[in-house]
C-alpha cells in the first residue's frame, strides 16, 4: 500500500474510533458536575478527541434530545447568560452501561494483545 494511501486509511480509523467513545467521554466530563459547553470542547480539544468546534454541539443537542443531558441557563460576569450542562437520571444509567462496555473492550484488546 502506497504512504498516502496508509495514512488515509490509518486517518480515517482514527476519525471513526474518536467519534465512537466521543458521547461516553462527555458524559464523563459532564458527570463530574456541571459545565459550560466551551469548558467541554477545551477538554476535548488538549486530548485531540475533537478538533474542531461544530462537532460537539450538535452531539450535545443530540444527548439533551435523548434526555442523556439537560442544562441552566446562568448568568455570567463576562458577558451573556451562559449554558451549563449536567446529566440526568438517565444520563447516568446509560453511561453506567458504556462504561461497562469499555471495560469488556478493554479486556478484549487485552487479550488479543497477549
């Protein structure tokens, strides 16, 4: 396979495995307490889960929609009320279960590694 080739598809597997654990790891952050959105995207942004901004609030909608997450409007010193997110009842169950799924991930990838 030519270099360029290899890096696309080593590129694309990245993309596609960052976008598969992206909800569990802002349930995670979002678990800790409430947070602003901006707060979440920095997160994400310093451990290159995402790279670029219009990807995380369509998710967050998304998780809202789905009842995962909910949020307050507070209001800020810095300019305009700001969006804070916590999770729900059900935001917790369901990443009660992810985090169960990564665990019996991780053990497989451990295995296969031995």
């Amino acid at each position: 396979m030519e270099q360029e080739g290899f890096n696309k598809l080593l590129e694309n597997t990245q993309v596609q495995m960052r976008k598969g654990i992206l909800e569990f790891a802002i349930l995670l952050l979002i678990s800790k307490g409430k947070i602003y959105a901006s707060d979440i995207l920095k997160k994400l942004k310093d451990t290159d889960l995402v790279v670029v901004e219009g990807t995380i609030y369509p998710l967050l909608s998304r998780m809202k929609n789905s009842g995962l997450i909910e949020y307050t409007w507070e209001e800020s010193r810095a300019g305009p009320p700001r969006k804070y997110y916590v999770i729900t009842t059900k935001g917790k169950q369901f990443l009660s279960e992810c985090d169960s799924q990564w665990k019996s991930l991780e053990k497989v990838i451990s295995l296969f590694r031995k």
